[in-house]
C-alpha cells in the first residue's frame, strides 16, 4: 500500500581531513566505550530548520531527537512523540508527546515547543522545508498534544517526521547566534565543543539524562572528516576509524583486505538532473529533444566499468527497483547512441551543439567530470565545469545557478522521491518546473486510492524518462564498511545507518 512508502534524502559532497587516534577503546573493567566514525561530509549546521538528512544524519542523531523513528526494518514508529494516529481521510495527524524529555539546558520538552519546531521548519526556507509543504497548520491542543492538519493528504510525513523535519530543539536556540556550531537538543549525545574542530573533527560525549539509554551505545563518539576517499582508506587501515561510507568502489579490496566488513546495496543512484526543462537559463534544455540526445550520448556501460569497476546497475530511470513506479523497461530506455544524439540535436535547432554550464565537486569523484564532458563533446555539447567548493554545491543547485548538475542521490521510495526531486516545490527541482502531465499525475497519486497511487506511480515514471528530467548513468552498489569491533545494521533506506543501529560487536 503506498501510504506506507518510507523517505530518504540527499548523498553530496565532503571537506577536510581525518585526526589520528585509536578507534576503539575501553578501560579495565569494560565500563568505558569510544567510536570513530568516518564522514564523508561536514556537518554544515546545527540549526535544524536548515537541516539534511543522508550523510548528515548521524550528527543531528547525536545530538537531537526526532518526534518519529525510522526502524532498520523501514518502518517508522514513535519517539518523542509515543503516538501518532491520523484521522479517516488522512489530513489531520495527531502526536502524542512524551512527558519525560528535558533537552540538555534543563528545559522540559512540551507540545508547545514541538509546535514551535515544526513551524520554525516549514517557514525556515532550507532546502527541506518542502517536507512540510502540505501541512496547513499546526496546533499545540494541550500539553501533551500536537495536531498537524495537512491541505491534502501526505503518505510521506511521518517519514519525514523521523528525519529533518521532525529534529526537535531547545527554545534557546531559536535565536541564538551560535546555533550553526552549538546545539542544544534533547539527544543522546552532547557536543563537546572544547575537543571539536569544526569542519574536521566533532566530538560527542553521553547524555547522561537521557530518557533512552539503551540506545546510547558509546560514553564518546568522534565524527571525523575524510574528504579523499584515499586518506579514509588510509585511516581505516591504520585502525583511526570504526565505521565509514564508501565514496566510491575504487578500494573494496583494501578495505576487505583490512579485515573489515561492507554491507552493500543499490540505494543510490549518479547521473545528471536536467533542471532547466523550461528553458529559463539555456533556452536549449527547454527542448525535450535536447534533453533525450543528452541521455543518448552517455556510454553507461563505460562509465559504470570506469568510475565503479563495475559495481552497479545500467539505468535511465531515477525509481528505484524496490519501488511501485520501477519498470525495468526503462533501465535501458536510452541505448548509447551518438549519432541518434546528433540527429536529435539538429531537429531541436542546434546541428553545430550548444554550450552548456555545469557545477562540479570532488566529492562524486575527479574522473567523472572530464568522461561526461567528452562524451557530450562527440555530439556537439560543449561542456564547462565550474569547480564548486564542497559546501556550496548543493546549495547552488537549489538556488538554480545551473541548468543541469552532475549528481550522486538516495532513490527514494516512490512519494518521497516525487517529492525530493519531482514536484514544483521539491528540492532538486530548482526551477519549480511542472507540466499539466506531472502536475495531474502527482494529484492522482497523492489523492488515489492504493490502485489508483500504484498505477500513476508508473505512468509518471515513465513520462518523466521520455521527457528527459534526468539523465541517470546507473544505480550505485554502495557500501557502508565496518571494523570487527563494531556491528551495524542498515536502514533499508539510507547507506547511513542510525546512529541506534552502530554498537559494540559481541
């Protein structure tokens, strides 16, 4: 049933360097635990109305909690909020808040503040404030109670309310100038900004309050930065980390080597967005044609064997075979085929190409870049890369800078998806672009019944990939690796665990 799909969120990009240190360590008598984790990014913020998931999410676990849980089997079930029930037609959800919270300030956790989060978020302009979008109001009914009435119904948010949209902070940091840096959650976790070196190093010591202690598995973790996959390799073999995602499949055997585990799966996929499907920016990428003769000049196979040796799966869709909307059909909709581009391209009014600016990071890997912008030069595009720092780059793609960007993200279940990269007000949908197809399609889907929602799923899915809004390459086999001392179990959606699910082995 699709009310019960299940959300995920952005991959992006990195910053800095690893700190030396042990891993592991614990004190006679087996009393005290420490943990490394290894990141691929930057914590940006603390301020939870800008918050990201994905990579992200590990520090604002540490350190916040969310009203719902995302379970490592998919579901989603209460945490501040111990109930949450909807009403017949699904456009009024009620939250039961737990009475026994007391963020690290001293401050109680009550409905009111709840209410004040939410609302924060949805008005707070970051890149998710989406995930609110179809909340039309809400209200704090007593102390223990929070009612969100929706203008239509939403099968994604309570998956949303167990990521960024549900992160609950302390008043006091509503307006407090250092609310990027220090955070003041009810979480498990406190960051120690003493031994923090922002942008490299976050360190976090147990909440010794906390009103769920089973799941605080460490007395210390340590989040380090690893910006170059090979310098994150290097500090696993040297045993500086317990845990790390893999930015790419370039070192499988070394990590193997190391004694470590990988828990691998498909969950993401790398490609181009096409936004510029109205032509606001490159009047060429308005024309479908244009949009189609980019997915045919992409050699998938070749660059699946040279950027992941392999490790993946061909596609032009963004779906994800888990999905309703998934048609394996459409894993091969756009063959490689050059001259077909060209023909394409001519018809549109371009014979002799057209120019085209995008971003790029080193985060999705240097050897990318200069393999899409041949293989978009043998039909005539002319490519330019702009090198954009790692923090910027999503950031410059939501404020539309560029008609198309190169990209790595989690392919979400089938509403979350719509709505992360689909809808007018997703967030990588930067030009607010709709057409009466998707606009209806999404209707349908969003208002239907499960027949009508599985049905639309798919016909929206296909249109999207015969109209071009994306150029995938194939879907990523990426990996989570773990030391023997640490056991991890995955949540379905996200390569980045739950910071609940990395515990001690034994």
């Amino acid at each position: 049933m699709m009310i019960r799909w299940k959300a995920t969120a952005a991959v992006a990009a990195v910053a800095v360097l690893a700190l030396a240190g042990c891993a592991t360590t614990e004190e006679p008598g087996g009393e005290t635990q420490s943990a490394v984790f290894g990141q691929i990014l930057a914590q940006g913020t603390f301020d939870v109305t800008q918050a990201e998931w994905g990579n992200r999410a590990l520090y604002y676990q540490a350190v916040y909690d969310t009203l719902l849980e995302g379970k490592s089997d998919g579901s989603v079930g209460p945490y501040l909020a111990s109930d949450f029930v909807y009403n017949d037609d699904n456009t009024e959800l009620t939250l039961t808040i737990r009475d026994d919270v007391t963020f690290t300030d001293g401050t109680a956790l009550t409905a009111e503040i709840v209410r004040e989060n939410l609302q924060r978020f949805k008005d707070g302009g970051g890149a998710y404030a989406g995930d609110l979008a179809n909340v039309e109001s809400i209200e704090a009914t007593d102390d223990s109670t929070v009612v969100l009435t929706l203008s239509a119904p939403d099968p994604a948010l309570t998956s949303y309310l167990s990521r960024e949209a549900g992160l609950i902070a302390a008043p006091s940091t509503f307006d407090a100038e250092d609310a990027d840096t220090n955070p003041v959650g009810s979480g498990p976790y406190v960051l120690d900004l003493g031994a923090t070196v922002t942008g490299t190093s976050y360190v976090f010591t147990k909440n010794e309050d906390y009103w769920n202690p089973d799941v605080q598995h460490y007395d210390t973790i340590t989040m380090n930065v690893l910006s170059d996959p090979t310098a994150a390799v290097n500090a696993l073999k040297a045993g500086e980390i317990n845990t790390l995602v893999l930015a790419d499949n370039n070192n499988l055997d070394q990590v193997e080597g190391a004694g470590w585990t990988i828990q691998a799966s498909e969950l993401n996929f790398q490609g181009l967005l096409l936004f510029d499907r109205g032509g606001e920016l490159n009047p060429a990428m308005g024309d479908v044609r244009v949009r189609q003769a980019i997915n045919y000049a992409l050699d998938r196979e070749g660059l699946l064997e040279a950027l992941q040796l392999g490790n993946g799966t061909v596609t032009t869709q963004v779906f994800k075979v888990t999905s309703e909307a998934y048609d394996p059909e459409l894993d091969s909709y756009y063959e490689y085929d050059p001259e077909k581009a060209k023909d394409l391209l001519a018809e549109a009014g371009y014979p002799d190409g057209f120019e085209l600016s995008m971003p790029s990071t080193v985060v999705l890997g240097a050897a990318q870049f200069p393999l899409i912008e041949q293989q978009l030069a043998d039909v005539g595009i002319d490519v330019t890369f702009t090198d954009t720092p790692v923090e910027n780059y999503i950031a410059d793609m939501s404020a539309a800078k560029y008609p198309a960007a190169p990209m790595q993200l989690e392919a979400n279940a089938d509403w979350q998806l719509i709505q992360f990269m689909i809808s007018p007000s997703a967030p990588f949908n930067p030009f607010h672009y709709e057409d009466e197809t998707t606009a209806a399609l999404i209707s349908e889907i969003q208002t239907g019944d499960e027949a009508t929602q599985v049905e639309k799923a798919k016909e929206l899915n296909r249109y999207i990939v015969e109209q071009g809004w994306f150029a995938p390459y194939y879907r990523v086999s990426a990996g989570f690796a773990h030391d023997a001392e640490t056991d991890v179990t995955l949540n379905p959606t996200n390569m980045v665990p739950s910071i609940y699910d990395i515990k001690p082995a034994g």
